[in-house]
C-alpha cells in the first residue's frame, strides 16, 4: 500500500481568531498520522489503526451516513473524508484504510485533523488528482465537523496542509474563505538558528472539543460580532469591545481582536528578521488573555505557564482549544533542561501527574510517503 502523512500543528500564535475570520501562525510538527491506503475489488471500507489493536471497522461506503452514529468515535474521522469525497461525487469504493499516528490524542496538538488531513490527501492521490489544496482543507474541515461532529474552525486542517520544514504559515482565515489571493504566507522562523528552542508540555489533562464549551465560545463570539453589527470579530476595531454592555460578550471580544493584533505584530517582527525573543511577550500576553478573557485555559496550563516563566522562558501560552492539552514555551536552548525540571517540579509539587515535555521545530506538512 502506498502511504501519506499529514502532520499535527503547534499554533505560534492567534488561538479562538479562526473562527472569527481572523489571523493565525500555527507551525507543523515532526509528528503526525501516516495513512496507508489502496483500493479494494469488493466494494467494502476496511479501517484498522495502530493505535486501535485488533479492532476493524468494515461496510459498505454507501452505508457511511446511515451507519455513523454506531462508528467509534475515532473512526468517524477518516470515514468521514471517505463520506466528503463521495458527496461531491468522487468514486470512492472498496478501500482499504490502515492508520498510524505519532501525535499524542487529547493533548491539542491536532491529531484528529492530522488523521482527516493524512486520510484526504491519500483519497486525493487515488481518486481525486485534480483537488487543490483549499479543496483539500475543505474536506478535512468538514469531515471533523459535520461528520464527526466537532464545530471547530480551519485552523488545524490549514497548517496540517499548509505549512512548510523551517516556516510559520500566517493565514489570514477571512481572505482564505473568501478565496482571495494573500491569504497565506510562509514566514522564515528558525527558532534553533537564533540559540533558541520550542517546548512543548503536554499536561496530559485531555481536552475535548465536543464537550460543548468551545461550540459556546464559538456563540458568544457571534454574538458578540452581531451586537456590534459586524459580520465577524475580525472587523471590530480596538474600541469596539467597550461598546459592547454585556461583561462576558466584551470580554470575548477583546481577546479575539488584541489577539489578532498579537498575530500580526508576531508576524511583522519575525519577517523583519527579529529577534524571536521578541515575540515572548507577546506569547504570554495572549495566555493571559485566553484565561482571564476568554476563560479557555485550566490549572494545569496556567501552572506549566508559570513554572516555565518562572525557569526564564521568554514566554509561554496554552495551545489549541484549551479547556486542558498542552502549553508551549519559548526557552533559551541552554535553559532548555531548566525549564523542562521546573514544569515537572511544579506538577510534583501540586500532586499532578508527570506531563510530557518536549522540543519542536516547524516542520514539514502534508506529503505522500511513497
Ligand atoms: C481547536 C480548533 C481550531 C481553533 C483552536 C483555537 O484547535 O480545532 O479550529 O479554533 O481550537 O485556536
């Protein structure tokens, strides 16, 4: 069988923007979901994972929509891109789907879009040749929410397919759904080259994006937007949250557009070549607003948080959706050991289990094997 592998993402920055039509700078990870794939003469969906020992799932494609409620979750995913590409009337009969993955699941660094994206470039390759990247996306993004059923917005999906070994991708989600040219840039990032690492801590305190509280977020932003009478956050101007009346929808809204602002001024010191402990502050500002703001973050991040500060970080944020998963870190590399104790110290220290920390260097994105 030939196989693909699509990565999952660190996002640098710009967390709970995409789905305001808003800026993000995710990187892609050395980890990701290798999809081993090829047809099949009988007209059968055969899935395996290696992560899912001695279970098959197996039917008859046009028995996906009927048949998803009784999936396991996992494999609603990669059914779920089997079931895109036949909406759109691509021939996907007999497949046979054996799946592998490195990134840890629960820990919001994007295994399931890895899984979708891994699963979405193998369908293109063997029935679909003409799709393009944004098409590509496209179907990932749809298959994680209308068939797995989690509402989140294009940012995993985008830099799962996107992003590009030694660069931060800065996608501009509004002129992307609007199919605009400029919508994406690669920005040159090289953490290493400047005596610098990445960490990640994974906190190993899952989260869940099915759960219900990102679906609200996702509503009070909107509803925000409308009070304000714009189509999305992405248009409010700096003064616009303070016109909201309502404490939670303000504060909302002003994480979503100092956030984008946030991603910007990241973006426009890292093409200018500067310094990237520069953006430090930066990265840790955007914590505190995720926590204080947005109310996304948990114990276990703000503590990895504090702990790397405290160690010399140049700053430190919880990545992805939040309610729990990881918290990145940007460490001198000789600090590299310092701060990776002081994370674990503190975890020993309140009574948590061990979290997984760990390097990470932007990475290579979508790509057949071979
Ligand atoms: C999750 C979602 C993304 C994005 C982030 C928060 O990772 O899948 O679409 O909304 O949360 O930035």
């Amino acid at each position: 069988m030939d196989r693909w592998i699509a990565p999952g993402r660190v996002n640098i920055i710009g967390e709970h923007t995409d789905y305001n039509d808003g800026f993000v700078l995710p990187i892609a990870l050395s980890l990701g979901v290798v999809c081993a794939a090829a047809s099949r003469a009988d007209p059968r969906v055969v899935l395996t994972s290696a992560q899912r020992p001695g279970e098959i799932v197996e039917m008859a494609p046009d028995e996906l929509a009927a048949q998803r409620d009784r999936l396991p979750r996992w494999a609603r995913y990669p059914l779920g891109v089997v079931h895109e590409f036949r909406l759109r009337g691509y021939p996907v009969g007999g497949l046979s789907l054996d799946l592998d993955g490195t990134v840890p699941i629960g820990a919001g660094l994007s295994s399931s879009a890895a899984l979708c994206c891994a699963v979405t470039l193998a369908l293109r390759d063997l029935y679909a040749p003409d799709l393009g990247e944004r098409a590509l996306i496209e179907i990932a993004h749809a298959a994680e929410n209308r068939f797995a059923g989690v509402p989140t917005g294009l940012l995993d999906q985008a830099a799962s397919i996107l992003c590009a070994a030694g660069h931060a991708l800065l996608l501009d989600v509004r002129a992307f759904t609007a199919a605009n040219t400029g919508a994406t840039e690669q920005i040159p990032f090289d953490p290493a080259g400047h005596g610098l690492a990445l960490l990640v801590a994974d906190t190993g305190h899952p989260h869940d994006l099915s759960d219900g509280a990102y679906a609200e977020r996702r509503a009070q932003c909107a509803a925000a937007a409308t009070a304000l009478g714009l189509p999305s956050l992405r248009a409010a101007v700096p003064t616009d949250p303070a016109r909201l009346t309502d404490d939670l929808l303000r504060r909302r809204a002003r994480h979503v557009v100092t956030e984008n602002a946030r991603v910007v001024a990241v973006a426009d010191g890292l093409r200018a070549g500067a310094d990237p402990r520069a953006i430090g502050p930066l990265l840790t500002a955007s914590h505190t607003s995720l926590r204080d703001d947005f109310e996304v973050s948990a114990p276990a991040l703000d503590l990895a948080v504090e702990a790397a500060l405290g160690a010399g970080a140049h700053g430190a944020r919880m990545i992805g959706g939040g309610f729990g998963g990881s918290v990145l870190a940007l460490v001198d590399h000789t600090a590299t050991d310092r701060v990776r104790d002081a994370i674990l110290d503190s975890f020993a220290a309140a009574g948590l289990d061990a979290p997984r920390v760990f390097p990470v260097e932007p990475a290579a994105g979508a790509r057949r094997l071979d």
